[in-house]
C-alpha cells in the first residue's frame, strides 16, 4: 500500500512558477542595469565637449640654464625670479575629464571658442610658439633699453593673431599667417592692411600673400559688410626684429605663449646690475610684454597664482587688471598689480629689493 498523497494543486504549481518569474526579474533588471552603466561609461570616454581645460603648471627661476648672457658684465644673485605656467588642454576632452575638472577648485574650464576663437589647436600652438619667440625679443629690447643700450630695430612682419568665427577669413586665413601683401602691395605693420582692405567694397575680393609655415600662398578674401564697409575678420599684430648689443639667449624648452615676457625683461635686468631684485626671495611674476614698457594681460591668472604659491613665492607680480582674480588664489603670499616694467621694479624695490639705476650709460661700460 502506497501512502496517500494529496492530488496535485494547480494554483500551487502556478505559483511557485511565478515565485521563479519573479526571482528572475532583479537579475534581469540588474543585467540592464549594468548594461546602462557601461554605456554611459563607454560615452563618457570617448564623447569629447568644445571646452579647454587649464590647470596649474609649473614655477621656474629664471637661472644660468634659461637665460644666458655674453658681451656685456654680469653679476651673481640671491633669490630667484619665477616665470609661471599653466597646462593648457592640446585637444577636446573627453566627458569624464570635463567633469572632473569642474569639481576642481584649482582648474579652469572654458569654451573653447573663448580660448582659440574657432581655430584648430595646431594653428593656436603655432601662433604661441611664434608669440613666445616675439616675447622674448620684447623683453631684451625693454631690459637693455631701460638700462641705456642703444637698440636697432631692423624690420618688421604682420602677423595674424585672430581670425573671427564665421567671418570671411575663416577657413582661408589662419592664425600666425605673415601677410606679406595685400593686392601685390608690400606691407610690414598691422596699420598697413586695413586702409588697402578698405579701399574695397564688401562683396569684393581681396588678394592676400601669405606665408604660411615654409611656404608662400595667395588667398583670396571676399569681404563682409560691417558698418557699411567692407571687412576680412581679422586681427593682426606688428612682430618686430631688432639688433641687440648684448647676445641674450632664453631658452623655455617648449613653453609657449606671451606671458612670461614680463619675467624675462626683469630677469635680463636682474643680470645686468649688481644686487639682487628680489631681495634674496623667490618672486613670481607673469605678465606680456610691449616695447614700450607696458604689461599685458595673461589670461589663467587663477591656475598661475596656485602654481606660484606651490612653488614658494613671497611675492607676485601680475598685470593690474588681474591682481584681484590672482588674490582670490594666493591665500598668503603677497599679490602686486603692475601696469609697466618701471611698476614691477618699484613693486621689487618696495618689497626688499635692490633698485635698478636711472636709464643712462650702461652698467658696466
């Protein structure tokens, strides 16, 4: 005799398959899940935004290794003279970077378009290298200048330094393009191009010889209207060359850009006079430099006054009109504004520095 068994229960056996149904539904959820997960991840790696990233770099004295001088008397010093830079993204980041970076106090994040205009990054690093090299002739013209050397200025070239989004240059002429004529007529400053680009009409074609890199090209123009004439979107700038009495080399490696034109013309200084301008501190400073002695905005003033402060500056010399966003930064170290080359030396002096004698007979002659 077989004992008894209760008949089998439908409703039973159906529910224990919807218990299975239902057990199975969080690993499906959660195969879903991860899935979502690894796209988002997987977008975020390779979906790169228009933004430029900018992040502290790096502090350097200017010392023996960087600037050399022969031809002239030089002199030993304490302290040390400090140009700054900052890390400047070369492509698009991807998501993950960009977001990233926007959690960091120290970094900046910035439409690119604000950074390079519409320009490629290889143009835009072009044209830093070549404001670099301008920078740099700048500053030995203001420094022997402002000690009593006589300098020969021995020619000049235009430079485009900006082409406007959406303007007629665009696609046609590109940033640190030297145009050597427009219509077949020479020209060597900026103030030579617009009266020949004027004497158009908007609608009408202008002719512009260029060097490019190694090679010479013409590009032609059609101009746009603005205010009732015509005009090409660009904007272009005077680099100049010079004979100097005194052989000055400043070697960067592969920095670029304009901004540390300020630290050379007081580093040259510093070389050519006896004492010390810093005192015996560390000063940073940043800054572009004009050939009459002004001083320029720099632009990542925020990252560069980090860098500064890491790096052990007492002191910072910046353009006057980025004294405040360096400030906000600098936490103790002391922040000064300068407008020239004669503010930077009097922030020096004021600062425990030596100062430098009046302009006159060069020191050592």
């Amino acid at each position: 005799m077989t004992p008894d068994t209760d008949p089998p229960d439908p409703g039973a056996e159906g529910s224990a398959d919807s218990s299975r149904r239902r057990r199975r539904w969080p690993a499906v959820l959660g195969t879903v899940t991860l899935g979502g997960i690894a796209v988002v991840v997987t977008a975020m790696a390779i979906v790169h935004v228009p933004y430029v990233i900018i992040s502290p770099g790096e502090a350097t004295a200017l010392d023996d290794d960087i600037v050399t001088i022969s031809g002239a008397p030089t002199y030993a010093h304490r302290g040390d003279l400090v140009y700054l830079t900052v890390r400047v993204t070369n492509d698009d980041p991807n998501i993950w970077r960009y977001v990233l970076a926007k959690l960091d106090d120290d970094v900046s994040v910035e439409k690119r378009e604000d950074i390079i205009g519409c320009a490629g990054y290889e143009e835009s690093a072009r044209l830093n290298q070549d404001l670099m090299v301008q920078s740099q002739d700048i500053a030995k013209q203001v420094a022997l200048q402002r000690l009593g050397y006589q300098v020969t200025e021995s020619g000049g070239r235009v430079v485009i330094v900006d082409v406007e989004c959406g303007g007629p240059s665009e696609g046609r002429l590109q940033l640190a393009d030297v145009i050597t004529a427009v219509d077949g007529t020479p020209v060597v400053k900026a103030d030579d191009v617009r009266p020949l680009v004027q004497a158009h009409q908007p609608g009408e074609t202008v002719h512009f010889t260029v060097r490019r890199e190694d090679d010479t090209r013409e590009v032609t123009v059609r101009l746009g209207r603005r205010d009732g004439v015509g005009f090409v979107g660009i904007a272009t700038q005077t680099f100049t060359d010079a004979s100097f009495p005194v052989d000055i080399t400043i070697d960067t490696a592969r920095v670029s850009g304009p901004s540390a034109g300020l630290a050379f013309a007081l580093a040259i200084i510093d070389d050519l006079t006896p004492g010390d301008l810093t005192g015996g501190g560390r000063v940073a400073i940043t800054g572009s430099i004009q050939p009459d002695g002004s001083v320029g905005i720099v632009g990542g003033v925020e990252q560069k006054a980090v860098t500064a402060r890491r790096g052990g500056a007492r002191l910072m010399l910046v353009p006057v009109g980025e004294a405040k966003a360096a400030r906000e930064h600098a936490e103790a170290m002391l922040v000064v504004g300068v407008r020239t080359v004669d503010d930077a030396l009097a922030a020096l002096a004021a600062n425990g520095g030596d100062p430098v004698p009046t302009a006159g007979t060069p020191t050592g002659q």
